[in-house]
C-alpha cells in the first residue's frame, strides 16, 4: 500500500531573494512564477517511489515599496493559519552580504509564527554559485557573515540549504537534499499561532459555510434582543 502524505511549506524573506526562482526549481515548473504582492501557491509530487506531494506557499517578501510589512505579514498570516499543518518554514537569504535588516525581518515572521517557528525553519541560501566562484566554503561563508545571522543559523538547528536557482542540472539531488531537511523537522510540534479558529481564511468551503453560519446565529440573536427590547419598552 503505498502511503500519500503532503508536507506543507510555507517560503519567506525578504523580497527579491530568490524565493519565487526557488520554488520554480524546487517544484521543476519552468514557468511558475510568484505573483508580485500576493501569495502564490505551488504543488507538485515528490518522484517514484514515494507519492508525497509537496505544497508550497510562496509568500510576497518583506521590504517592498508598493506594499507596507504589516499588510505583507497579514495575508501571510491569514493564508498559515489556514493551513492543516505546517512541516517547515524556509526562510530565503540571497548569498551576498546579509544585512541586518533582513535579518530583523525574522522577528517580525515571529509575530505571526510564534517565538518557537525557527524549530521548524530551514535557511535558505540562493545564488549559491557565488560562494563557489569566490571559492569559498559554506562554513567560510557562514563565519564571515554577522554575527545575528550566525545566530539565527543556530537558532534554526544549523539547518542550511544552498541553491543556485540558475542552474537545473542538480535539481533532483537538491530537492533530496531540501526533502531530507524537512524530514528533519517534521515530528517537531508546531502550530501557527490562532490557527484552527473557526473565522479564519474564508477560503475552503468547510470554512465559509461555518463562518457564514455563526455570523448568521449572532445577527439573528442580535436582532431578536433588539426586537425584544423594543417591544418591552
Ligand atoms: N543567478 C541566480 N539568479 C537568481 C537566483 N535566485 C533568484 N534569482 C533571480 O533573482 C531575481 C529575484 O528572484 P525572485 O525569485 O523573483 O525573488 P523573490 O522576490 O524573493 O521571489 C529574479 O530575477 C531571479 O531570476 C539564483 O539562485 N541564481
Ligand atoms: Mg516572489
């Protein structure tokens, strides 16, 4: 009997970091692209034998100038929260030099996420060739990177996977590589913060007919108290 799992992943950073190129080779869809501003979401299955399939939710990224931090972590708030589980959360750095407020932007994913979300991250470094073609190792990289990242690398269980997006050839090995790394936190207990409330995304049918429900019974109760005050009065 074979087994059919999903594991959820949930794409972040800062905008321009490499998250939609990630998801486009992760997934080995050429023409995925992420939609400027708005969550995108990508799924596609993991190759024989296995027949788990892995959704992705690509987020908009912090830093942008056409739309504020707060509104950014908003809608992905509402679109996590809506979510049955989440198996990981990958947090994307361009390999360049990290500045610190991209680093800070991991506490405002903590807001949203819960102080205990980097159990369940994984750092994920794109443009990995430029670490190659300064001939460095990741380990030199790291070293020389500042020191808040170099905490939040610990913080996140020294969990790192580095990309070149630009290059497709080691695509199956790479999402192994990245597969193995979620494997790794998957028995982690994790939940987004609020989730599971009933008035929550709007978006699954279950949810709409149950929220539509409830508001429907507090308008109704509403509007007998208020018929009932009137008539008392
Ligand atoms: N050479 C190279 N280009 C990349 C890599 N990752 C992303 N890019 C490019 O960087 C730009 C921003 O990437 P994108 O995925 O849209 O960033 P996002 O805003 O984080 O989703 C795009 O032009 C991508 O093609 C990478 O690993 N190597
Ligand atoms: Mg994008």
């Amino acid at each position: 009997m074979t087994t059919t799992k999903t594991y959820n992943v949930i794409v972040v950073g800062y905008q321009g970091q490499g998250k939609s190129a990630t998801v486009m080779k992760l997934s080995g869809d050429p023409n995925y692209k992420g939609k400027d501003g708005k969550i995108t979401r990508k799924t596609f299955r993991l190759k024989e034998p296995s027949s788990w399939t892995v959704h992705v939710v690509d987020t908009p990224g912090l830093g942008s100038l056409a739309t504020s931090d707060h509104k950014i972590l908003d809608r992905i708030y509402n679109e996590a929260r809506c979510l049955q589980h989440v198996d990981a959360i990958l947090i994307v750095f361009k390999t360049d030099r990290i500045k610190n407020t991209q680093i800070k932007a991991v506490d405002q994913f903590c807001k949203i996420f819960g102080d205990n979300f980097l159990q369940k991250s994984i750092i994920v470094l794109t443009f990995a060739d430029a670490v190659k073609q300064k001939n460095t190792s990741i380990g030199e990289f790291l070293a020389n990177s500042p020191e808040t990242f170099q905490s939040l690398y610990k913080k996140c269980g020294e969990r790192i996977w580095c990309v070149e997006n630009s290059d497709w050839e080691d695509r199956e090995e790479n999402q192994e590589e990245l597969i193995e790394l979620i494997k790794s936190v998957e028995t982690v207990p994790y939940k987004i913060p609020g989730a599971g409330r009933v008035i929550c995304c709007g978006k699954s049918a279950v949810c709409i007919a149950v929220t539509v429900a409830i508001v429907g019974a507090v308008v109704i109760a509403v509007a007998v108290a208020v018929g009932v005050a009137v008539t008392n009065s």
